[in-house]
C-alpha cells in the first residue's frame, strides 16, 4: 500500500517518518513537506495517480485541497486531537507560562474549556479564551492568524502561543514571540496510518459487514475540580485508554480520538459478534464497573459503508446516554436496536451506597486530609467495601487499582499520615524473606486499639 504524507517539515515530518519505519515498513510511504498548507494542492498533483491513500497534517489542509483538486484516492486527516494540546500545555507550564494568558488558534471555545476542565484547572479563572476560534481554511488565514497572536503578545496580554499552523509558528519564532507547536503526537499517526488501512480493506468488504463502535467516557463534575495535579489526571485518563486500546485490539479495530471523551473504533461485523459473544458480553463495560467511577456509553452500528455504519452507531449510543451508567446498545442493518448490556461484575452495593450524601462528604474529607483526589479515594472505599475481611496486603489493592506497588505504598503512606489507614500486623511473603504489611483502611479515621499493630 502507497501512502502519502501531506505535512510540514520539521517536526510533523520527524515523527510521522519514525512512525512508518518502526511500525509500517510493509508499506511504502512518500512525504509531501510544505511550509505553507496552501502549497499541498499543488505538491499533491504531481503524484496523486499511484498513491493508495493520502494523510494530511490537518483537516484544514485537507478541505483547502478538497477545493482545489477531485478526490482520486482514500483522505484522511491527523486530527486536532487532546493529547497534542495537552502535551502543549505541559511544555507551556515548563516554559513558566501562566496558563491563563495564552493565545490559542483553530481550537473553539467549548473545545479549550474541556481540556482545561480536564486538567482541574480552577473553575472561573480561565473562561475567556483568547482564542481564534474554528477558523476557515481560506488563503490568508495564516496571516491572519499571525496578527492575532502577535497583536495579543505585543499588547502584553498573553505569556506566549500556542499554534497549530507550522508556517505561523515559524514566523512567530522569527518575531521572537514565545510560541509552542501543537502537532499531533505519535499515536495520532499510527491512528490515522490504521485508519486508512481499514478503509482500503474495507473496499473489498461485504455488504453490511462494517461496524463502527462510538465510545463516550463521562467524567463527572466533582472529579475534574479535585483533581490534585496533571499529573494524576493523565494516570486515571490513562488507564481508561489502555482499556479502550486494548479492547480495540480484540475487535482487530483502529481506534480514533474525537474528543477527550470520545472514541470510535472501526472494525468488521463479524468480528464484533465473535469478539462479544453475540453481543452479550463487554468485558470493557465490566472493567468499568469494577474499576472506575467514571460512566462508559457504547453505541454500535453496522453498515455497508463507514458513513452508514457511524450513523447507525450515533443512533445506539443516544440509547446508551440516557442510562447514564455503563451500557451498550447495538443497532445492526435493520432499525431495531439490540440492548441494553451493561456491565456483569459490578461490587453488590458498592455503587449504591456512594448515593449517600454522608458517606460522599467524609469521602470528600478524606480526600482533603490526605491530600489524594476523590477518584483515588472513591476506588479505594469501593475496594474495601468489597472485602470479605477487614484486612488486605497492599498488592491486592495494587491489583484492584491497576496501578504500581510503589505507586499503592504511597498512596497508603499519604491515609496513613493523615490517620485513615494502618498496619494491623504482618505476615511472610512466599517470594521473598521480607514480611509484607497486612493493613486496614478507617474512612472515618479511628480504628479500634486492637487493631493497631504493636
């Protein structure tokens, strides 16, 4: 398969040509580099006719030649994605930049007010984005774009910008106006290189045989504003994607990022029913369930074409939305809509009982004293109220939050300190000579004399 790259250089170039080398030699890959997108139509003429599928830098690009020059082979483009904002965010908070005074183009408000919402920025600090907002691919829209940030950093209003136009970053680091590129990391590529793999097997496919899986994660609002740091935000946010990641992998899918909160996973008919028992069974809705606080909507559809399966996959996932809770629902060629299947291994009143307005204040206090987020601290009251026991080793809860012994010890040092959590005893571990500490967890901070070890 021949595919070509419509992208800037640098950067975009560095790391798509990596990608292709590691993960794709199979295929043979060719390399249109601008400095301006308005030069893509015509690099993209010249060798158009024995090209597979082509990969733009962006959705602008790709529209501005849509304009210019017929469609002869598969499109596609590297979408403006969370993870290369956030990534940008990351690099401006190194630089010293206030995150509140930053310039922002092609991202829309709604768009920038999630991320940062993501990240647990303080609520009312920053909603007056300077931003440019989803703006047209039309030729002098570089130029314009470079007044804005120019104009904003000139007047001493922003720290710096952050772009996704490599023909104004340049300019604006002639101008010696702090920018930082946002282009795409190496994930979005592979999704992308994945994607249009599927679309040219999917040319030979059967009638009704594509299947698009939309996935919705809702994050409630109490647990972006406790988020303690970025950093802890992109550990739970990651987890989750492993799950999405590794559940594409048993669909044999491509999974492509629509928004933060937001997936869609390409695959085949077929597949999906082998893969899920006919539809009866999830096992990421079940992990869901287990493992996070978080709700998680599938909606499945199937279709002669992309187009028509996503649409039938929108059809089934508002089915799912209005569970709010983890559901699946699947609707096929025909408009009946199989479903619901939610999860099957949820803890027995686990879930429930965090409805108590009570028993979420003092989960509320805990976090505070402890200096953890709600969502740790929430997982953890799961854990324990799925105990049998009163006691537990901290590789059990290790297992349970799917995350490092060393990580576990210091989230068990921080209840400790803070008089939440304590070691009842000790026992020998098999592996090694070392005993390992048998512990328990007090969400109301006491535990009785003896309880506590000696």
């Amino acid at each position: 398969m021949k595919i070509g790259f419509v992208i800037p250089r640098h950067t975009y170039y560095e790391k798509t040509h990596a990608v292709m080398e590691k993960d794709y030699p199979q295929h043979k890959a060719e390399y249109l580099l601008y400095d301006n997108y308005t030069e893509a139509p015509d690099l993209l003429r010249q060798c158009r006719e024995h090209l597979d599928a082509v990969i733009f830098g962006g959705v602008g690009p790709m529209e501005y030649t849509a304009e210019r020059l017929p469609q002869q082979a598969i499109w596609s483009a590297i979408p403006k994605s969370s993870s290369a904002l956030l990534r940008a965010l990351m690099e401006a908070e190194q630089r010293g930049w206030d995150l509140a005074r930053i310039s922002f183009d092609s991202y829309s408000p709604d768009f920038l007010g999630e991320v940062y919402e993501e990240i647990g920025f303080p609520e009312g600090k920053h909603r007056a984005f300077y931003t440019t907002g989803i703006i047209s691919h039309e030729v002098s829209r570089n130029e314009s774009t470079l007044h804005f940030h120019s104009g904003l950093f000139s007047r001493g209003e922003t720290d710096g910008c952050i772009t996704v136009l490599y023909w104004v970053h340049k300019k604006l680091t002639e101008e010696k106006i702090p920018s930082i590129l946002a282009y795409p990391p190496k994930n979005s590529i592979r999704q992308q290189v994945e994607f249009v793999m599927q679309l040219h097997a999917a040319r030979n496919s059967l009638p009704e045989n594509i299947a698009v899986c939309l996935i919705s994660i809702d994050f409630p609002a109490e647990y972006s504003a406790a988020l303690q740091s970025d950093y802890q935000f992109m550990i739970d946010r990651t987890n989750i994607l492993k799950q999405v990641y590794r559940f594409s992998e048993q669909l044999m899918g491509t999974v492509v990022e629509l928004s933060p909160r937001e997936f869609m996973i390409l695959s085949t008919r077929e597949v999906i029913e082998i893969a899920t028992g006919q539809y009866q069974c999830w096992e990421i809705i079940d992990w869901m369930q287990n493992n996070s606080l978080q709700a998680m909507s599938i909606g499945a559809g199937c279709g002669s074409t992309v187009a028509a399966a996503r649409k039938n996959a929108g059809k089934a996932m508002m089915k799912s939305l209005n569970y709010k809770k983890n559901t699946v629902h699947v609707l096929e060629s025909s408009e009946k809509i199989i479903g619901p299947f939610f999860g099957k291994k949820a803890p027995p009143t686990a879930r429930d009982s965090i409805a108590d307005p009570h028993v979420l204040e003092k989960l509320l206090r805990v976090a505070d004293r402890s200096k953890l987020s709600v969502n740790t601290v929430h997982k953890i009251y799961y854990f324990v109220q799925c105990l049998q026991h009163r006691h537990f080793v901290p590789k059990e809860l290790a297992d349970f939050l799917n995350i490092s012994r060393r990580s576990t010890d210091r989230i068990l040092e921080k209840l400790e300190n803070s008089g939440y959590a304590f070691v009842t005893g000790r026992r020998m571990n098999k592996t090694s000579g070392r005993p390992v500490r048998i512990m328990q967890v007090h969400f109301d901070g006491a535990c009785l004399p003896e309880d506590r070890e000696e």
